[in-house]
C-alpha cells in the first residue's frame, strides 16, 4: 500500500488541504486533519475518474466524474442525511 503525506502550499502563501494517496487515491481531509473531505484518483496532477466530497460529519455531500480535470456525466449533490438530493448531467 502506498501511502504519502503532503503539506501543500500555493504561490500566495496559503496552505492546502492535507492530503494522502492511498491504493493511488488521493484522500484530502477537513481542517480538522482527521474527517476526509474528498477522495479520487489523479492522473498528470489533474482528477480523473469517480470523486466524492463530505461533509464535516462524514456524510456524502457531491459525487461525480473527471475526464482528466474536466467534469463529465452525472454529478450527484446529496442532502445533509446523504440521501440523493439533486443530479446534474455534465457534458464535456
């Protein structure tokens, strides 16, 4: 299992999600540093493939496709219970 952990800084200075890649899926955590906040595989840097992001409380909030960093098919946006609340089709 591979498993790698970042402290991500942008050029102006703000720091990024901490993250780990785990089976080669990128899992970002909450500020907390202990809840995930999304999850998915990168390709070239960019997301490819199912994602999902959480809330706070580790229910399921959105989930959706990239084709290499760009959204495609259908997005899903979730209640705060994690019952499917809205589905959105994206073309690419």
């Amino acid at each position: 299992m591979e498993n790698e952990k970042c402290d991500l800084i942008h050029p102006n200075g703000v720091k990024e999600k901490n993250l780990e890649v785990i089976d080669g899926y990128t899992i970002k955590y909450h500020a907390n540093g202990k809840t995930i906040w999304s999850k998915g595989k990168m390709v070239d840097d960019m997301p490819d493939g199912y994602w999902e992001w959480y809330r706070l409380d580790g229910t399921i909030k959105r989930s959706g496709y990239f084709d290499m960093g760009e959204p495609v098919g259908e997005w899903i946006t979730y209640d705060s219970k994690g019952k499917k609340h809205k589905t959105t089709n994206r073309i690419k």
